[in-house]
C-alpha cells in the first residue's frame, strides 16, 4: 500500500498528486490511498476541474480510481497532523509514505511543535538518526544535520551520528539504489585546511575511518570540500553526505529543480516527498508544475 497524506489545504500538494496519479497504469494506481479532508478535496477538485465518481471509499477521475479515506475538519488539530496521524497508526513496514507538502505552523501536536515532517518523525519513533536524503536520477545526498542553526553543526555532528545516520541510510535504500561508493564534505570552507581555518572537520575523518570498519563492498572516499565534491556525481550508486542543510540542497536543487525526491531514512517503512514546497501563490490557479511528483511516482513504482 502508498498511502498519500493530504499536506496544506492552501498548497498545490493535492493538485500535483491527482494530475501526476492520472499518469500512471491502472495496476499501479491501485496501490495508492489518499487520505484527506472531505471539504479540501472537493474544494480542490473543483478548480482543477476534473470529471469526478466520489463514493465512500473511492474517488474516480475519467478512468483512474483513487482508494480514499477522508475525515472532518477539525478546529484545533491541522489538516496535516490529522492525516498523518491516521496513517501512521495504520501503516506498516511494507508500505510507502508520500506526505504532500505542507508548511511548519501546521506541525504542532499535544502542545509541542516541530519543524515539519522529519522532526516529527523523530518524535513519534525517538528515532534521532532518522536522516533528510534527496533522490535524483543519477544522485543521493543525505545532510547529517537538517533543520538546526548553522553555529549548531559543528557541536551536533558526532562519529556516532555519522555511523549511525550512514548506515541505517544504506539499510533503508530501494534496491535500484545499492550504493557502491561514499563521499563526504566537510564542515568549513577547504576542509579545514589541515586546521588552519577550522579543526572541526576532524569528525568527519573520525566517522569515515569508523565507516571504513564496519562496512565492506562499499568505498568510502576521503573527505572533499563542498564547493568541488558534485564534480564528481555521476552515478546513482554514490551517495554524497554534506554537513548541513544548505550545503547540500543549494547545489542539489540548481541541478535538479524540481525532479528531485526528499526520502526519510531510518524510518520503520519508507517515506517519500517532492523536494519542493507548497507554493500558496499557485493554489487554485490549476497551473501548478508537476513534474516532480510525476518523476516521484515512477521512481517509487520501481519500490512496490
């Protein structure tokens, strides 16, 4: 089963899903269930004007059937936690999560809130090594720190965390993405420079010899500077760790755009996401690209 949760009302999440859903064969939509707000959902179906059969636990458009479960709005809990919610209390380690993109002010639950879904995730499975990877065509990339301030990094990357955030990443791959060899960037501008700018980016020489000893069949590369290190992606069997958030995307979404998938690794089954956001400025309009979820939906039906 792909289960696929609603995102922002306001976003085009459910607009790209249902455009790129009609895209794929009939043996393959059957596997999905969307689970939303029954008000979003008509809502949405009527700007993207779609000819629409919604029963109970379908929703048909044209010759595509969608499996759907759908719930009330509820005034004090977001449309994104209660789809979520519902999910992960239903899902299990065979299935696929596609979350739709949704925005931080809908991450909050029980009085506490969360950056978005990667954080939440590793509340609910106290799971700190849970890591943020980006999926492309010919590339992996996975940031061993995310969402945290940039004078953060340096104190929270640990070698436990570079083992551990490497190997459950390697454990949790699909099968067509079998990495083969590991590259890693430092911290600080040139590495360090032998520790004339910084000797932090010794933890990360740390973590790649400890890698070294746990793993065989894999070659893990010495470590490379971020502004060179994409010189060398061309194979979707390399999988490249950058330090933090930014020093990774930036090139990975100039190169890629929008064709590119967010995947969560360490997760107890697999979750997915288009790697861009929800775009408030486009909903309702029926314009809204998608491309990206297009690419995501025929990348996982390799998974299933």
């Amino acid at each position: 089963m792909i289960y696929v949760s609603q995102g922002h009302e306001k976003g085009i999440g459910l607009e790209v899903f249902l455009r790129g859903f009609q895209c794929l064969s009939k043996s393959f939509q059957s596997m999905f269930t969307l689970v939303c707000s029954n008000e979003v959902l008509n809502e949405h179906l009527k700007f993207i004007a779609f000819e629409v059969n919604q029963s109970k636990t379908s929703l048909s458009i044209g010759n595509s059937v969608l499996n759907l479960i759908t719930f009330n709005r509820a005034v004090d809990v977001p449309d994104t936690m209660a789809s979520l919610k519902y999910i992960l209390e239903s899902i299990s380690e065979k299935d696929i999560l596609l979350t739709l993109p949704s925005s931080k002010d809908q991450f909050f639950d029980n009085g506490t809130t969360y950056s978005g879904h990667t954080e939440y995730f590793r509340k609910y499975y106290n799971g700190h090594h849970i890591g943020m990877t980006f999926l492309a065509h010919n590339t992996n990339v996975m940031l061993l720190s995310d969402h945290i301030s940039i004078d953060k990094v340096s104190n929270y990357i640990t070698e436990e965390l570079i083992v551990n955030k490497t190997t459950n990443c390697l454990k949790s791959f699909p099968h067509n993405r079998q990495i083969e060899e590991i590259y890693f960037t430092g911290i600080n501008p040139h590495c360090g420079e032998d520790g004339l700018i910084s000797s932090t980016d010794n933890i990360i020489t740390s973590g790649i010899n400890e890698l070294r000893n746990r793993l065989r069949g894999i070659k893990v590369h010495d470590m490379l500077p971020g502004d060179t290190i994409h010189f060398h992606m061309t194979d979707v069997k390399q999988l490249f760790i950058y330090a933090f958030h930014d020093q990774g995307l930036a090139p990975f979404k100039l190169k890629y755009g929008l064709s590119g998938i967010n995947f969560s690794t360490g997760m107890p089954f697999r979750r997915v996401s288009v790697d861009h956001g929800t775009s408030f400025d486009l909903y309702g309009k029926s314009t809204a690209n998608y491309t990206g979820m297009l690419y995501l939906l025929n990348e996982i039906e390799n998974w299933a």
